[in-house]
C-alpha cells in the first residue's frame, strides 16, 4: 500500500480528485427532476470527456464515457413520460390524419353524386347529421348502414327506386337511412316557388342543427338548407366549403347562412 501510494503523482492525485469531484455534482445533479439542466449536464459531460482524453486524465476520462455510453438508458429512464405522451400523441396525429381523409373523401363522393343529380334533374333529399338526433322526427326509412359512394346515392334517388321520394341520412360519414319522411315546414313565410322537398329541408332545420341538401327535380338547382336557411343555387366550391363545416366532427362551427333567394 505504501508503495502505491508512493507510486502517485501529482497529476494522478488531480485525476483522483478531479473524478471524486464530478461523482458529486453527478449524484447531487440527480436529485433534480429538470430536463434542461439535465441536458446541459450531458453535453457538458461530452466536453469533458474529450479534453480529459487530450490531457491525460485516464480514471476521468473512462468515467465520464462510461456515463455517455449509458445515456439513452439514463436519458429513457428520467424522461419516460414525456417519451409515452410524445408517442401517444403521434398516435393521435396519425388517428386525426385518417378521420380528415375519410371526411375529405365523402364531402367528394357527396358533391359528385349532387352534380350528377343536378346535370340529370334527378330530385334529392340529403340530411347530414351534425351534433343532434334526428331520430325522434323520421317517419319510414329504411335501414342502410353503407359506405357513402356517389354512385349508391344515384342509385338511390333514380326515378324508378322504390325509396326515391324520401331523404337519404347521412351520419358519421355513411348512409345510414333512405326514403325517409321529414316534417314539413309551417312558416307561413315560405316561398310558393318551393316544392316538398325544400319545405322538408326546412321543417327539419328548425328542428336540429342538420344541414340538408336539396336537389329540384324541376331546374336541377342545388340548395342548401341550414339554421331555417335556404341558400338557392350554389355552385361547387360554396358546397365544398359547408360540407366541410357540416362534416367536421372536432370543430362543427356554425353552418353558413343565408336568405332565401
């Protein structure tokens, strides 16, 4: 042991120290939960490793990469929340990502299917359920339960189906019910000009927040209806635009109002 002790230097006795001096700012280091300081202890520590590499400072030197070497595990350990909420927050992008580009794909098969209805003056009745039910006001129906396509909606409203006088429900991005009945409209204030279908669209906007849409088997007009509202005669992007504020399920927003044209 003498002889050990002999053996030392100077510059040895400075590494001893040096290496007892960082274990302790290390160990009390720990004790503190901020991830900002713990940062700036890592890359401090990257630094010292490599001077003390350059210098000479072997005990210091093994001491501090062996800290390094260990610093994902460390760095995993201390901020484990943080690493599961930033998954679990990914994972929630990713969900809302899908949800926007299934909405984004029925408000197209929607404005397809109207346009084509409109070219052919095929008469339409389209409910978009938005946050109330509608349940309690149909009359009739048939159950559907279909994905949404341009083409099961013309099949629907062609002259010669059997539910094409009633209204399509669309809800959570489905057809869910065809050749339903709405309550008609008792404002006497309605213009004569509308026929059965718009006073529907009307009787059920008092009623509940849906946005109806409305296809005139006479002029091939498109109509929205929303709020009590009818918006006559809307081109392809002012649709766009509504199904957009009906079908978004995060933020529904007030349906756009307009008077009767």
């Amino acid at each position: 042991m003498p002889d050990v002790l002999n053996s030392l230097t100077l510059f040895d006795l400075f590494d001893i120290c040096s290496l007892a001096v960082l274990i302790y700012f290390f160990a009390q280091f720990l004790k503190n939960d901020t991830a900002i300081r713990l940062l700036i202890l890592l890359l401090t520590i990257c630094m010292a490793a490599y001077l003390s590499m350059f210098t000479g400072l072997t005990n210091t030197s093994l001491f501090l990469k062996s800290i390094i070497s260990y610093s994902a595990i460390i760095l995993a350990v201390i901020f484990q929340n943080d690493i599961r909420r930033a998954f679990l927050s990914f994972g929630r992008r990713q969900t809302e990502q899908s949800v926007n580009t299934e909405y984004n794909e029925t408000i197209e098969e929607l404005i397809k299917a109207v346009n084509d209805m409109a070219e052919k003056n095929i008469g339409a009745l389209i409910v978009i359920v938005r946050r109330m039910s509608i349940d309690h006001l149909l009359v009739v129906g048939t159950q559907i339960d279909a994905k949404l396509t341009s083409e099961l909606l013309n099949s629907i409203f062609l002259p010669y189906s059997p539910i094409h006088d009633g209204a399509v429900i669309i809800s959570g991005g489905k057809i869910t019910q065809a050749g339903c009945l709405l309550p008609l409209s008792k404002n006497p204030d309605i213009s004569k000009s509308f026929g059965t279908r718009h006073r529907a669209a009307l009787g059920l906007s008092e009623l509940v927040d849906s946005m109806v849409i409305v296809v005139s088997e006479e002029t091939g007009k498109i109509s929205i209806v929303s709020d009590s509202k009818i918006i006559y005669d809307v081109d392809q992007i002012e649709t766009r635009r509504m199904l957009k504020k009906a079908l978004d399920i995060k933020n529904p927003g007030k349906t756009a109002t307009a008077g009767e044209a």
